[in-house]
C-alpha cells in the first residue's frame, strides 16, 4: 500500500502542478504573489508605525496621513492615534487646525463640483446639463455630460485639485474610447504648472460658489 502524502506541507504544495492548486496560469501565481507582498509590505510598514508612534510622532503621523491604508484600516486608525496622543500638545492643537481646514477645503471643492452639475450655464454660457452615457468602462468613468448652446453634448470631468497630467489622461482616454465623442470638457480651479491641454480637451475654471458668483464664465466653444 503507498505511503500517504502530506498535502498540507508548503514544499508539496510548491511540487504541485498548477491545474491541482486550481490555478490555470502564471500569471495568477504572479497576481497572488503581488497581493501577497502588498499585505506583508503594509503589515511591516504599519509595525515599524506603531514603533515609532511615541518616539516621533509628528512624523509618524504625517506619514500615516500621506499613505492611506489598503489592507489593515483599523491598525492604519490605531497607530495615528498613537501618534496623535504622544505629540506634544501645541503640535496637536496645530494638526487639528489643519485637519478641520483640509475638511472644509474638501467641502468646497464638491460644492464646486455640485455647483457646475447643476448649473453649468453660470461657467459656459448657453450650457445646460444633458443625460448621456457616463459610464463605458472602468477606465472611461467622468463625472457628466453638458450640452453647449450651439447643441453639441460634452462629457466633462472635475478636478478638486487642480486640473494634473492624470485627470488629462483620463478625458483624453475617454474621448479616445466613446464613439461620436470629439471633445471633452474638464472642470477645476485651475491647471497645474507644467500640464498642457491636447486640443480636444477644454478647461473651465470655477472659482466661487453659485451664490456669489458674478461673471458668466469662460466660453467654452
């Protein structure tokens, strides 16, 4: 009778064919590895944090805050914390300050955004929200459509941060991709040093809220 195998053993189970572990490729034993080595790396990386937290916990958190978490949230929550709690108070009372600004600045770039969604003609004069297909793969997602005065629909996109070589490579990709689609329109406060516009893509600036907003905006045909 032969000898029962020990299927349980990582050295079996690196013996094995890849159709008996139920994978049909490399590149699924590449794609688990890369996962793999993202949770380890996070791990580690939320360790040496929590390490830290005490000893310097300004940069600690300033760290934590820059590199959101990916596998580990509640870890990522307890080691800023951590940190929050061993600053010296004054550097706390300064990090709230900015962290409340950073919530009111995030609110006003979606008001912003609301605020062209809504009403578009205050920023192109004679545009009007239209309905349009806004979602042709997840590549291609923008935020919506308008239609200018003279009739034609535009797709457009907004950028919170100002408009970034990403945000351009995601119009000009979607306008590359959705058929009938010629040009695109992409919404922010401003254009970043050094980002060139192809042809086919416009920029709006919105600068104010609805309320006090004074002018009518750039024209943007």
């Amino acid at each position: 009778m032969p000898e029962a195998v020990d299927t349980h053993t990582m050295n079996t189970l690196l013996a094995r064919p890849l159709d008996l572990l139920g994978l049909q490729s490399l590149p699924q034993v590449q794609a688990i590895a890369i996962h793999a080595a993202s949770v380890f790396g996070e791990a580690a990386w939320l360790e040496g944090c929590l390490l830290l937290a005490e000893d310097a916990p300004v940069e600690t958190h300033e760290a934590l805050r820059q590199r959101p978490p990916t596998h580990f949230p509640e870890i990522h929550s307890v080691a800023m914390e951590r940190a929050y709690r061993a600053m010296p108070r004054d550097e706390a009372r300064d990090l709230l300050c900015e962290i409340e600004q950073e919530a009111v600045d995030a609110t006003l770039m979606r008001d912003r955004c609301d605020q062209f969604r809504r009403a578009p003609h205050l920023f192109v004069p004679g545009a009007r929200p239209a309905a349009a297909v806004t979602f042709l793969h997840r590549s291609h997602d923008l935020d919506g459509w308008i239609q200018l005065s003279d009739g034609e629909v535009l797709p457009w996109l907004y950028a919170p941060g100002g408009v970034g070589h990403s945000a351009v490579a995601d119009a000009a990709r979607y306008v590359a991709g959705a058929l009938g689609v010629e040009r695109a329109v992409i919404v922010g406060t401003h254009v970043q040093a050094g980002v060139v516009l192809p042809p086919e893509l416009i920029f709006v600036c919105v600068v104010a809220p609805i309320a006090t907003h004074n002018s009518t905006g750039p024209e943007a045909a």
